[in-house]
C-alpha cells in the first residue's frame, strides 16, 4: 500500500497540481494586494467613499439592555454581496490584464511567409503582359 501511494504521489499530474497550486496561492496573494491597494481606493475615489458593505435591511432591531446587546439585530446584509461581486469583477479583470500581458510575453514572433518563387511560364507570361500594356 505505501508503495502503491507512493507510485501516486509522484505521478507528474500531482506534483503538477502541487506547484500549481503553491503558485495560485501567490499569485492571490499579488492580485489581492493589487486590488486592496490601489484599484480599490480609486474606486472609493471615483465613488465618494460609499462603502457598500454597510448597506443591509434590518428585519428584527437588536435589544440592549443596560448598555448590553441582550439580542443582536437581525438584518440582510446585501451590502457584502455587492462589494463581494464588485472585488470579484475588479480580482477578475486583474487576472486578465495579467494573464493577457503574460501572454504577449510569450507570443512567438509571427513568421513571415515568403512568397513562392513564380515558374518560368509565369514570369514569361508577366513579360508580355507588361509588353502589351505598353
């Protein structure tokens, strides 16, 4: 049996994931800072600093006794979906442009095609024609 896990463990597909996986949690980590740190401040900018997360419906108002919250509020928060959905459009759109940039990075230079050499019939026959056309 460890024999057989081993066999499976060291299988190219696993230690492929293996390092996918390691570099995917960096990569986040990248694209997290990315969008914390500078597209999400020019959003707030662009916005007037409305922090979405806020915005929620309150069903049942919590109950403080004594300075005390006796039974906290009940509420749907769909402010944390909106600003979940907008990190996720900004985290997605990041991916891409980097993706794209890494992409253009690798892209081989196209080959240029050269044109195939014309037969002897062909060349003679250009010959007349542009005789002709005189």
């Amino acid at each position: 049996m460890l024999k057989e896990f081993k066999e499976f463990a060291m299988r190219g597909n696993v230690i492929d994931m293996a390092v996918g996986l390691v570099m995917g949690a960096a990569f986040k980590a990248i694209v997290d800072s990315l969008v914390e740190n500078i597209i999400t401040p020019l959003i707030g900018l662009a916005t007037a600093g409305i922090d979405f997360s806020d915005l929620k419906i309150v069903l049942k108002n919590a109950v403080i006794e004594g300075g005390e919250v006796v039974q906290p509020e009940v509420a749907l928060s769909y402010g944390s979906v909106i600003d979940t959905i907008i990190k996720f459009i900004m985290i997605s759109f990041c991916i891409f442009l980097m993706v794209k940039a890494i992409n253009k990075m690798h892209r081989a230079p196209e080959a240029v095609e050269e044109a195939p050499a014309k037969s002897e019939e062909v060349l003679l026959l250009e010959e007349i024609r542009d005789a002709l056309k005189k």
